[in-house]
C-alpha cells in the first residue's frame, strides 16, 4: 500500500533558488502542454479526424523535441510528470463523476501554492536528495515531521507556500492487519457533525469556528484593498501581509479537520468490521450559499475518500448506500417511507410542523432522533 507523509523542508539559499526554478519550470511545461494539447484537440474536431487527437504521448514528444537551451539545466522528469498529470486531468473532464471534474487550466505564477514532482528523489541520511543535473552545486533538504521512513519512496510533491516548503512523501509499505472484531456500524453524515452506533463526533468544533470567523476577517480586509488600489493591490506590503495570515489559518483549518477526519476513520476500522455510509451526490446538494458552505466546510468527499482506502488497507467491508437510498425518510420501526408533504426537509416538516432533527412516524407513530433513525437504516443494509 502507499502511505504518504507531509513534511517541512528547510532548504538553504541555494536548494531554495533551485526548488523555486523547478517549481515555475513545472507550471511553464504545464502551460505549454495544455496549449498543445487544445489546439490537437480543436483540430481533431474541426477535421473530424480521430487520429489527431492528442494523447500524453503525442504532447510529451512534441514538447521534447521543440525544448530551449535552458530547459536542458532541468530535471526532464519534471516535463515528464507534468505531461502526465495533464492527460489524467483530461480523462477527469470527461468523466463527471469526478470530483474535480472540469477542463483543465492554465497555472498562474501568482498562485499562492507552486509545486512539482519528481520520481528520482531519494532519502539520504534523514535528507531528502532531488535528482542533481550535471555541473550544479547540491545539496541535501532537511525536513521534519515524518514518522517513520519505512517503505519504498514513490512520486515525491514538493511545493511552495506563503514563503515555506513542504513535501509529500510517499512510501509503499506493507500494512499491519488489524484483528476481526465481528462489529457492524454505520454513519450518518451531516453538516458539522457524523453520527454511529456509539454516537456523534463533532466535525465544527468551536475552536475551529473562531478560524473561520477571522479567515472572513482577512477575505473582507483583502477584497476592500483590490477595490481601493485595483491592479495594484498585490504590490503593497500590507496586502502581503494580510494574504500570509489568510493562508496561515486556512492550513490550521485544514490541519484540524484532516486530524478529526483521521482519528475518526482509524476508530471505525479499527472497532468495526463492516461499515456503512451513504453515497452522497454532494454538488446536486449545494442549493443554497448557506448550505453550500457547511457541506464545503464538512469535508464530506474527503471522508469517504479517506475510510475508503483504510478499509481497503485492514480488509473491512465498506457498504455505500444508493445516494437515493431513504436513510432519513424510512422509518426504522415499521419501513415505512415519507413522501410527497410527509418528507423531512432542511427546515423540518412545514404540515406537521416538526423540526429538522425530529423523526414522526405518521403510519406507526414512532419518535425518535431523525439522525439515529437514519443510522439504524443504513446499518440495517450489513444484514
């Protein structure tokens, strides 16, 4: 299996120049590969030629064989993997049913995070070594935060953000598997908290509210700065600054969530053989601002994408529900299922006058916590 371990480089002076090099030479490839690639892809279409469509193969040659003088001083895997990543993101466009599903973009140098990759890096001595062109001082990357470097070491990320690198290290490790426990649960997934057999874990906590609230601090300081200064906006210190801070408390934000997501997913694998969730159709569920936010904020792809791969990892069977699956609208007790002015929306039960969090059965009369009631169905799927 890949484990993958993010950690903190400390470059000196000259390793900094050379990831920031690498770092605009994986963009300037990235940016030249999706012209090419558009403009293979508007000739087959106009031709109506199958064969001229572009392929990752066709775009790499080509780049390669047209490449400048200074593009030879370059690591060639950073071309190469950036070609790559380039036609796995066409086949995302189309397919929908990817999560970042849409056509590919040009990359922008003011982005705030540059990065590229590399698949001849090695660890030497505790230190990350990157491929060495010839004729070029070199040197070792201290790094910090890893916790084992078991394993393998796969396609390494190395990226810039707010003026510090990271890393993101791949082993391929062997698994420890985890003892059969004969348990079943399931998980209902809300925004701001998930809840089991065992009961609810919150995914909002306060701390993390008081983030967001001076993250939207930040967001109103900088857009009142681009519409005093205009295009001029990015030059002031000030607007630096002020960018820096919003970064910083959106990786806290990240940081916490991944935490919470992490120790959850690891209890369910580790206390649970099987595991149901639902299948959520998460864009279709973005009706309005308020609640496209708490879904954004609930991290509900990354969840499923997380306990995924860990039930893959300990062999635990992970049901999905059908995403139109009644979990909330079947009642637990009798099976029967709410329709028409009967269902519970975001705002409750407007004929009967019910709130959110509230379950009536109209045909049995049973009451209970619209939540656990929809627990008991999904877990109702592993008999």
């Amino acid at each position: 299996m890949i484990r993958v371990q993010k950690v903190r480089l400390y470059p000196n002076q000259t390793m900094k120049k050379v990831i920031d090099d690498l770092c605009d030479y994986r963009r300037y490839c990235w940016n030249r590969g999706l012209a090419l690639w558009n403009d293979m892809y508007d000739s087959s279409l106009v031709l109506d030629d199958k064969k001229l469509k572009p392929s990752k193969r066709k775009v790499r040659d080509e780049l390669v064989a047209n490449k400048e003088d200074w593009q030879y001083q370059l690591s060639a895997r950073c071309l190469q993997l950036a070609i790559s990543d380039l036609g796995k993101a066409w086949s995302n466009f189309f397919n929908k049913a990817m999560p970042d599903w849409g056509k590919p973009e040009f990359k922008s140098k003011k982005a705030s995070r540059q990065g590229f990759k590399t698949d001849r890096a090695k660890i030497i001595n505790g230190k990350l070594r990157l491929d060495k062109p010839r004729g070029k001082t070199w040197y070792d990357i201290k790094f910090k935060g890893a916790k084992s470097l078991a394993g393998d070491l796969k396609v390494v990320s190395v990226y810039r953000e707010n003026g510090k690198y990271w890393a993101s290290l791949p082993f391929e490790v062997e698994i420890a598997k985890k003892n059969k426990t004969s348990n079943k649960t399931a998980v209902d997934i809300n925004v701001g908290h998930f809840n089991y057999t065992e009961g609810k874990v919150n995914t909002l906590p306060n701390h993390l509210k008081k983030l967001y609230k001076r993250i939207k601090y930040y967001q109103r300081q900088l857009a009142r700065k681009r519409i005093v200064n205009g295009r001029k906006d990015t030059q002031s210190h000030n607007y630096v600054k002020t960018r820096a801070k919003l970064q910083r408390d959106y990786r806290k934000v990240a940081n916490i969530q991944h935490d919470i997501i992490h120790k959850f997913t690891t209890k369910l694998v580790s206390d649970y053989d099987k595991i149901a969730i639902e299948d959520l159709d998460v864009k279709k569920m973005q009706m309005t601002h308020v609640a496209s936010k708490g879904l954004q904020r609930s991290l509900f792809g990354y969840f499923r994408q997380v306990l995924t791969y860990k039930a893959e990892w300990y062999s635990r069977y992970l049901k999905l529900a059908d995403k139109y699956y009644p979990s909330t609208q079947r009642c637990s007790n009798c099976d029967h299922i709410k329709t028409g002015e009967d269902k519970i929306g975001l705002d409750g039960n407007q004929k009967y006058k019910t709130k959110h969090n509230e379950y009536i059965c109209y045909a049995c009369g049973f009451e209970m916590d619209r939540d656990e009631n929809a627990v008991k169905n999904l877990l109702a799927l592993l008999d």
